[in-house]
C-alpha cells in the first residue's frame, strides 16, 4: 500500500544507506576521525590528494564492515578489492574516489522490519567499504572546502527494492540504525552525518512486474526526511503519471525546510564512472578462520538483546522493548543493574520514566546525560532501602541532574534521609491528627482520601522526611482506634 | 679542488672517508661544473646551490663526528618528479609550478638517511610523458654527447648531468623505459629495479602499476649501492614488495662463468639501427668471452606491448592526473565562473600537449563502451607478456637486449608524429608490463660518437644476476670510462 | 553519450576528442582538437592490434605481484598542520580552500 493515499500505483523503494564507520584514523591514512574539529586541521598528502601521496587500508575498517554484513546476515566475499571510480567535484582530493565496484565485501543479507503490525524483511544487496570526500561549504560569492571528513571510511548499504512505502523505508532505517549502533561499528548519527540516506522511488501500475522510471533522492539527513522525501515524491509521480506525463530518470534534492524535492543540476554530463581496478591497493582475502572467529565473537542482536531482558531479568516485554530500542540505554540499564543486580524492575522504572523523559525533553542522547548509570544505580538502591522516600528520590535526581554529586552525598548533606524512627513519626502523626480533626472523622465515617489528605499532612509537618508507609499504617491504627 | 665532478659515488665516498676532500668540496666542485656546461645542456632545472652547501657542511660536521651513513656526503641529483621536503616538485609542468613537498619520497629519506646530500632537480618530459624530454613545459636538455640531439626521455635530465660530469650521480622514474633508454642516449648506467621493489611513496605517479623509482650512475657498483639503500618493505607503498633486499654488492662479480644469457629471437628482425645491433652483438661476444653461455629465447608477444602499454598506462595516468585541478596546490586560472570550468581552464593552461594526448586516450579506453575492448583486453594481454618472460627465464638468468631501436636522434625529429615516438619503446615496455628488473650499461659508441645501451633483463626480485652481468661486461668492456666531448 | 560517440563504438575508426577531453575536463581549442583528432586516431587505429589477440581464458593483470592482504593498524598518525596544507593553495581563506561557488 502506497502513501500516496490514491492507492493506484504501486511504489518501489530502495535505499542506500551510507555509514560512517568508528574508526580511530581515516580509511587510507592516519589522519583522526574525530568529529568537529576546526576546518582542515586532519590532513595530510594522502587524503589531499598530493602528488605521490598513496592509500594504505586501515585494517580495522575491514573488520567492521565484514562484521557489519555478518550482524546483517550476509555473505562475506572470499576475494574483495577497491576500485577508481573517476569523476570530478570540489570533494573530490584525487577526482577518484577509491571505492568497491565488482567485488564487495559482502553479498545478500536482510533486516527485519515490522510495519502496521506486519513482519516484513528488507533484502540487502551488497556492502561495501570507500573513502568518504570532503565537506563543501558555500559563501556568497565563493564556496570552501574542508578536508577533514574526506577519507573517513565510509560503509554503502544498498538494499534490496523491497521497500513499498515510505513508513517502511523508515522503519528499514531505524532498524538498521539499531542494529549497527548494537555491532558497535558506528555511531549512526544522522545529525553529525555519520549515517546518510539516498533513496531511490519508482511508482507502476498494479500488474505490471516491470518497475517504473526510477528517480534518486539525494540530501536526506534526517529520519524525519527520508518519511517527508519519500512521501512527497510518491504525490509529485503519481500526479505527474495521471496527468499522462512521463518520469524523467534523474536525482532530486530533498529541502527539509520547503518540505520538497527539486531536480538537481548533474555533477557530471555523463555519468562515465570508468570504474577500474585500484592499482595501488591489494586485494583482501580474508581467511575463512579468521571470518569464523569475528562471527563467534559478535556482539548481540537487539532482538536477542530483549529476549535476554525478559529471560534473564523477569522484565515485562513492554519494558524489555523501551530498554533494548537503544543500544546505549541498554548499556546504560545494565551498568546500573550491575551495581544492585537484586532490582531489575526498579533500575528499568527509573530508566524508562525519569532517564528517557529528561532525555526527550533536552533532547539529548545517553551518552550526553549528566548522571553516570553507576551514580544512578546508588540513588536507587537508597530508595530501595528506605534510606529515603520516592519524593525525596525525585529530589535528589533532580539535583543530581543540575548539579552533579553522589546520590549518597546528597542525602547526607541536606539531612534528607527519611524518618523511619517509630516514637519520631508518632509524634507528627498525633500532631496531623490534633490539627486536622475534620479529615480524621471524615475517615473515620469510611471517607479513604481523608487518609490520604493525612498522610499529606504528615509529611508536611516533617518536612517530607517521615517514611510515608509507616505513616500511613500509623494513622490507620491511631483512627481505627478512636 | 677540481676533477671530484668526474668521480662516480664509491670514488667520492673514498675520498671522503679518506679525508682527501670534504662533501662541500665536492658540491663545490659540482657547482662549477654545472656553471661552465649546463648553459648549453640544460640538464637541470634548479640547482639550489646554498641549500645544497648547507647540506654538506652538515654531512661534514657529522663525518667529523663519527658518523657513518653509507652515503654521507655524497651529492645526488633529482629527477622533478621525486617529492623531496622544502624543494618544489614540479614534474616539469606548468601545473604544479609554486607547489612545495611538503614531505620527503621514502626512497629520497632512506637515501638521506644514509647522509646523502640533493643538489639539483634535472629536467624531465612533463609528468614522465615522453622519450626525448621535448615535452618539458620550460626547456629542452640536450645530449651531452651532440647538443642537437635528444639525451633521451623521460628522465634525460638526469642522465645528461650524469653523462656530464655535472652530477655524481641522479634518481629517475622509469615507466615505459624512462631511465633505461636515456642512460643508454647518454652513455650512463640505468636500473629499473623489478616493481615494488623501492617504494613509490612521493613519486609522483604517472602509471601506478608501471612505474619504478631508478638510480642513473657511472658504474654498475654505483647503481647496486643506490638500490641498496632505496629498496625494501614500505608501510607507506601498499604495492612495495615485503621481500627482504640481499646484499647486491656480493652479485658483483667480474665474471659470468655459469651464466646463462637469453637473446629474443624478436627483438632481432632487422628493425634496428645496424651500428646498435653491431654494438649488442659485440657486448654479447664479450660477454661470451667472460664465461657466459648464450641461449636462443622467444618472447612471441612482443609485438603487442607497445599497444598494450600505451593502452594500460594512458588509462592510469588519466586517473592519477585527474587531481591536478587547481584546488590544493599548483597553479590555478583565472576567470571561472565554477568549479568544473575551473578545472577546465586549469588543466588547458596547465598541461602541454602530449600530457593532454595521453589523458584524452587514457580516458577513451576506459569509457563505456570501450572499456573492455582495450583497456580490460590490454590487462590480459599484459599476463600474456608476462608469460613470455616467466617461460623465457626458465631458459636463462638474464636476457640482453637492445634498449632502443637507434642511438639518439635530433631534437624535433619527431616532433609531429607522437607514434613514431612510441615504437621506439619497444625493447623497454615489455619489462615495465611483466614487472621485471631491467638496466642498460653502455656498450658501445655510433660511427657519429652517439651512445648506444646494452639492456640486461632479469626476472622480478632477480637483480642480482643482472647487476652482476652488467658490472662483469662493464669492467671488460670499458665503456662506462667514455666521456662526452665537453 | 553523443552519437558521435556511439558511432565510434560502431565503427572502432575515430574517437570522439571533444567528447572525452569534456569526461577529463580538459578545455581544448579548436586547433588543439582538430590535431588531436588526427594524432589520436593514428593511436588508436595502432592499439587497436590488441582486439586480434586470442585472449580467451586469460586472466586480466590487475596486480603485478600475487601479494594480499595489506593493512595498516588503525592508530592515529600527525599528518600536516593546517598552515601546511593551506599554504600550498592557489586561493584560500584563513582556513578553507577556496573554489568558486558551487551550485548542487
């Protein structure tokens, strides 16, 4: 079923997904990767592209992509090697860019989607490994390169046309997301643009088994955007196709801003790649059991990651779902529960609720949230102790999220430890009741919120400090007994 | 002190560590030579005399010192297509002119590891594109042996300096025969080591998988010495052989007793210059007289290697020029309005005409539709050739050859008809192709006092035998001690 | 592609000199093209020889020793300092090399 909301054309959709792989230095040299710093400050002859500069492969780079393709269900090619592919742009050091053409290193695999509760999965075509080009940035009369990025290993993911709508596409690409994020082998940051998307949409009759004219979107830097692209260019062909009009073949540039895609003018007239081998680099044979070892040693799937959730912990599947959706809120979940490993459900609670609810409203990620899952679980196990009260917890929290400080400290410091000490609480629950007779003969007469109004009053009087479920037994025993 | 400007490397070295003379007298002496000749050579294109005195003086101090590089001290001349930190490195084009190396070739730092001192850029054909250095963008060097001739392409620079006394001894690239052929126009020696054999870091490329750094010397001793120090594994060059180098100096051995030297029957069918086949014949005779047994070898493929080479290396070399645009460094045009216009001017202002030539076909054989036609047939074509002389090698340890089918010829001779130029490449792209190890030694002089070279080819990593064969002929032979009429 | 062009795959006579110098960005003038035409397409009327060759089976060289495998470790190595690398360009600003604009 097409967005389009016609309904009369059937859409096809592949992406092509391109991921900034983790490594410490580029793909060919050992200039940083480092994201952010000042412009051209990463350079050397080889990825600027000097006279006699030559590349050399950065053995880690191989290795995260063939453990890229084994997470993705791919075959890993016995016999790999890097092409040329020749065309000429401000990016471009060499006007070559070194890339994979007829032999990738992987073949076939697929992602498994779920969309409008249907299982669906996506075929992977091939991956391969290339050197990312520069950054252009544009001035009013001129444009600037910077050279940082340009080398930076580079993983293409081409899927399969299986995709048929664009709320697919973009469930393909969060599942993706997730599962290289979960390999370790990227951060996949759409913002930082260490994970970019061109898509590519065709739309046909129902019957027909030859695909339409294909058309390439480019600029896509969102998740958002790939839905918005996808979306909109599935309207513009199916007007242009009713109107009788005939799609022409070429790339559009999707405007986040104006929410459409315009043609693009061509980066070449023809697009002669002239692909031939690289000659100065070697041909990678990986030995099969060195495949074999890097398979036994993959870090875990997210699915396997929830189904350990549930089974390992005893966490409903809700729960085990909203954890593992991230790779480093699962990391995080479990690095405090590695500190009170008794408390599955409480360390979840608070993950779920406090942590992701302070995250979505800042708009961070994990790795930005300012208490460490260690300080987190320290903060809990004193809820859990009754060493202080839920209230006081969230307290506490808060503070700890402003300005920092151990959970434990905290407490300490302001006096905030709960009253747990009986003859203490008596004394405010007495005075609860001396002050508000009215509640007290409301509960008496069967009102149960008067008791809830008391217990607010009881903490009140103690400053927040009485343990509210001694408080509450104790008023229930001092009325029952008027 | 004069007369140091004729000595060859190992006689500079003696006299250095004999402190008969220091390395500033050398560079000195160098200097004035190169101030008397090189008006009417024009074998450098910078000499860099303070820079190069300053680097003596050290080499000296350190001597001084105790220091003991296998080098230290000697000058060596550098062909413009080698990086070399702090010196421009301009491959004798317009392009790159203002371009400074930021960085040191790996085969420029081993050698300076080793204490050596550089004076000089030499001449060259632009980006290595040629066989007569006609194609330099700034001047023509001429033939010390007959200023009206050419000394030979592309590294003729290097080899007039040497043939010239006005360099101990020189670097060049050799590709297609670069090195071989203009040391055999100018009487000196030139090895192309077998490829991958030195690091290709720094040289600036032209066919990556052809080209070869190569030392330009006085003396097979010379050569060995130079390679000695220049080759070996390099993390920087991912096609530069692991093997470990052997002692080159231990295969020179005056005499050939047990050495088996194929003749190609096809480099014999009369398309010579008659007084260089009566050279090659009578070096083969010496060598014969040394001990060596003479073989009868085919390379049937022959005739198809000028094509094949000229397909393969136009094809790589228009993707390795493709960065010259104007963006990074070099020179850049004025005027454009984009940057693909950019590169469109950059590239018509900056490039001479037989770099243009060479890009436009490189470019052809690797487009649609014709890319498997030439370019992937020329690649198995290649393998053919490479048979060749796989199949030939079980029959010999060393093939001679000529290096070129005439001695040198006038300059602008050939200058309207690029393919004429090529054919003359016949006897030196076959080894380029296979990979192997060539040099050419002089074995003779024309009825017109021209030079002529005798090639000596060995299988890759088999320098050792062709090394010990062009020093036994050299040292009973004599003609390495032949001096141009200056 | 031109028809030019796609006639010469046809023919296997001339080559199309404007049509590839415009692939490698190369400005010619018309005399340069009219001797390129000329020069190039003696060139390739000679390497045309290889196409009689019987290359069935044989594989292509793509690399001219047998050797696999070549990587680096990946470790950060100080490359150029920014003033390095920027000195060398025709046109740059205090930090970026300079181009004319660029329109996507």
């Amino acid at each position: 079923m097409n967005g389009s909301g016609m309904g009369k054309y059937l859409t096809t959709i592949g992406l092509e997904v391109h991921v900034q792989l983790k490594t410490q230095s580029k793909m060919f040299c050992g200039c940083s990767t480092d994201f952010g710093a000042p412009p051209n400050t990463h350079v050397c002859p080889v990825c600027l592209g000097y006279p006699g500069a030559l590349p050399v492969m950065n053995r880690d780079a191989i290795r995260l992509t063939v453990i890229s393709g084994l997470m993705l269900g791919c075959r890993i090619n016995p016999y790999s090697k890097f092409d040329r592919k020749n065309y000429f742009y401000p990016d471009m050091p060499k006007n070559y860019q070194i890339t994979q053409y007829d032999l990738p290193l992987c073949l076939g695999g697929g992602v498994e989607i779920e969309v409008g509760g249907r299982a669906k999965t996506i075929g992977i075509t091939r991956i391969h490994l290339e050197e990312d080009v520069a950054k252009n940035l544009h001035y009013a009369t001129w444009s600037g390169v910077d050279f940082n990025r340009a080398g930076v290993p580079l993983m293409e993911i081409v899927s399969e046309p299986d995709l048929e709508s664009p709320e697919e596409a973009s469930a393909y690409l969060l599942a993706l997301r997730q599962i290289l994020t979960y390999a370790g082998v990227s951060d996949c940051n759409l913002e930082e643009g260490n994970m970019r998307c061109d898509a590519n949409c065709s739309l046909r009759l129902p019957g027909r088994t030859a695909l339409g004219t294909k058309v390439e979107i480019k600029n896509i830097n969102t998740v958002k955007g790939v839905h918005g692209a996808l979306a909109y260019e599935e309207i513009r062909q199916a007007r242009a196709l009713d109107a009788g009009q005939t799609i022409i073949q070429e790339t559009r540039r999707w405007d986040a801003d104006q929410e459409n895609t315009s043609s693009m003018r061509t980066k070449e007239d023809a697009h002669d790649y002239r692909y031939f081998p690289e000659p100065d680099l070697m041909p990678v044979a990986l030995p099969a059991e060195q495949v074999a070892a890097w398979k036994a040693a993959l870090p875990e799937l997210p699915k396997a990651r929830r189904e350990r959730f549930v089974a390992q912990y005893g966490l409903p599947e809700y729960d085990a779902q909203v954890l593992a959706a991230e790779r480093a809120v699962a990391d995080y979940f479990e690095a405090a529960l590695r500190v009170i490993p008794r408390a599955p459900k409480a360390v979840s609670n608070w993950v779920m609720t406090d942590v992701l609810r302070v995250l979505s409203e800042r708009t961070i990620d994990i790795g930005r949230f300012p208490i460490a899952a260690e300080a987190l679980a320290e903060l809990i196990d004193l809820a859990e102790t009754k060493v202080i009260n839920s209230n006081t917890a969230r307290d506490v929290f808060a503070l700890m999220l402003d300005g920092g400080g151990r959970a434990g400290d905290i407490v300490k410091a302001r006096g905030l430890a709960q009253v747990s000490d009986t003859a203490a609480i008596e004394k405010v629950v007495d005075q609860a009741i001396a002050e508000n007779a009215k509640s007290a003969e409301d509960y008496r007469n069967g009102k149960a919120v008067a008791l809830k109004f008391l217990v607010g009053q009881v903490m009140r009087l103690s400053k927040g400090k009485a343990n509210p479920q001694m408080a509450t037994e104790m008023l229930v025993a001092r009325l029952g007994k008027g | 002190m004069s007369g140091l400007h004729t000595l060859g490397v190992h006689e500079v070295l003696e006299r250095l560590n004999r402190r008969e003379c220091s390395s500033e007298d050398v560079v000195r002496d160098l200097l004035g030579a190169i101030g008397r000749i090189d008006g009417t050579i024009d074998g450098y294109l910078s000499v860099g005399a303070e820079d190069a005195l300053a680097q003596a003086r050290a080499a000296d101090d350190a001597r001084r010192q105790g220091a003991t590089g296998r080098l230290l001290g000697v000058p060596i001349a550098v062909k413009d297509v080698l990086n070399v930190k702090g010196q421009p490195c301009g491959c004798a084009s317009r392009i790159l002119q203002g371009y400074v190396s930021p960085y040191d070739a790996t085969a420029v730092a081993r050698l300076r590891a080793e204490g050596a001192v550089f004076l000089g850029r030499t001449n060259m054909d632009e980006f290595a594109m040629g066989s007569s250095t006609e194609n330099s963008a700034f001047k023509v060097t001429r033939n010390p042996w007959n200023r009206d001739c050419v000394p030979g392409g592309s590294s003729g620079g290097s080899a007039a300096v040497v043939a010239a006394d006005e360099a101990i001894a020189a670097l060049g690239s050799d590709t297609g025969g670069s090195v071989r052929q203009p040391a055999s126009f100018c009487g000196c020696v030139g090895l192309k080591p077998s490829y991958g054999r030195i690091s290709r870091y720094g040289l600036t490329a032209f066919a990556s998988s052809l080209d070869q750094i190569g030392p330009m010397t006085k003396s097979v001793r010379d050569a060995a010495l130079l390679l000695q120090v220049m080759a070996g594994h390099d993390p920087h060059d991912s096609s530069c052989l692991p093997d470990p180098v052997p002692d080159y100096a231990a295969s020179l051995v005056p005499d050939l007793k047990g050495i088996r030297l194929g003749l190609p029957r096809e480099y014999f069918v009369g398309g010579s210059d008659p007084e260089v086949e009566r050279a090659i014949r009578a070096a083969i005779e010496v060598c014969r007289g040394l001990g060596a047994q003479i073989v009868d070898v085919s390379l049937p493929h022959t005739p198809y290697a000028i094509a094949t080479y000229y397909v393969i290396a136009t094809a790589e070399a228009s993707a390795n020029l493709a960065r010259f645009d104007g963006v990074r460094y070099g020179t850049r045009a004025t005027g454009a309005e984009d940057p693909i216009d950019l590169y469109k001017r950059t590239r018509e202002q900056g490039f001479g005409a037989e770099v243009k030539r060479r890009i436009i076909l490189g470019t052809y054989v690797l487009s649609s539709g014709y890319h498997d036609a030439y370019y992937l047939r020329a690649q198995k074509v290649r393998t053919l050739i490479r048979r060749d002389f796989e199949q030939a090698f079980r029959a010999c340890d060393a093939i001679v050859a000529p290096v070129a089918p005439t001695p040198a010829y006038p300059i602008g001779e050939k200058g309207g008809d690029p393919l004429q130029m090529y054919l003359g490449d016949i006897f030196t792209v076959p080894v380029n192709l296979a990979g192997i190890c060539g040099m050419s030694v002089p074995c003779g002089l024309t009825t017109r006092q021209l030079p002529v070279g005798l090639q000596i080819l060995g299988p890759a990593l088999g320098e050792g035998n062709v090394l010990r064969v062009g020093h036994a002929y050299e040292q009973a032979g004599g003609w390495n001690k032949r001096r141009p009429p200056l | 592609m031109t028809q030019a062009h796609q006639d010469t795959q046809q023919a296997g006579a001339t080559i199309d000199v404007r049509y590839v110098a415009n692939l490698a960005r190369l400005n010619l003038t018309d005399a340069e093209v009219a001797t390129f035409q000329a020069q190039l397409s003696q060139i390739v009327a000679y390497v045309n020889e290889i196409r009689a060759l019987d290359v069935e089976g044989v594989e292509p060289t793509a690399h001219a020793a047998p050797v696999r495998n070549v990587f680096r470790d990946d470790v950060v190595v100080p490359g150029l300092e920014r003033e390095q690398a920027i000195a060398n360009a025709p046109e740059h600003s205090a930090d970026l090399f300079k181009v004319p604009t660029i329109v996507e």
